[in-house]
C-alpha cells in the first residue's frame, strides 16, 4: 500500500482500495461510478494532505492538466491544528473511464496521504 491509501498495480499505477481494504480493478471502478453518477457529470474526490504551498500548488497544476477546459469545483477544510487539508474536488467528466483515470492522476501526486 502507498501513502495515499492506494494500492499499486501490476503496472505501478495506484488503484483506490474499498472499505475493507479490497482493491477494485479498473472496471469495477468504472462500474460502480456508472451505478451512482449520472455522465457526463460531476463526481467528487477527496484528498487529504499535509498543507503546504507546495502541495496546494501541485493540486492547482494537476487539476489544471488533467481537467483541461472541463471545468472543477474545490473546497478546503482545515485540520483543526491547520497541518492538514481535506481538499474536496467535484470533477467535470465525460464518462466513468475518464473519471477513474482522473482520480488516478490525482492520487498519484506526492504528499497525498489519502484518497475518498
């Protein structure tokens, strides 16, 4: 298991695991978000990690590349010390596909310490 509370596959690309630590593969991934979203739509992410300027930097950058003119929503919560931020994300996609390859990319920049 990474630190992002994902699990590298066979191909080192990180994949969320479920409650329970099972791990979903792509397509049942795609399923499930087909069952609770409607697409093209917003389905949101949730990334916590230390905050710092970098790493909200980073997030602003990746968010930028990987949404492209779809557009994106963000909140941040603070950790009641202020070290960490929950940073919830409702993404624009296409499809589910495109969902679970977005999420991917989120989770794999450094510094994320877990992934909803």
């Amino acid at each position: 298991m990474t630190g992002n509370g994902a699990v590298p596959d066979d191909h080192g690309q990180s994949a969320p695991t479920s409650i329970g630590g099972d791990v979903l593969n792509e397509s049942e991934q795609i399923a499930a978000l087909e069952l609770g979203y409607e697409f093209p739509g917003y389905v949101p992410v949730v990334v916590v990690a230390h905050r710092t300027e970098v790493f909200e930097t980073m997030l602003a950058a990746r968010l930028a590349d990987v949404q492209g003119a779809d557009p994106y929503r963000r909140t941040d919560r603070l950790s009641r010390d202020g070290n960490y931020a929950a940073y919830r994300i409702e993404i624009f996609v296409p499809n589910a596909r495109e969902a679970v390859a977005r999420r991917a990319a989120i989770a794999a920049l450094p510094g994320v310490k877990l992934m909803l």
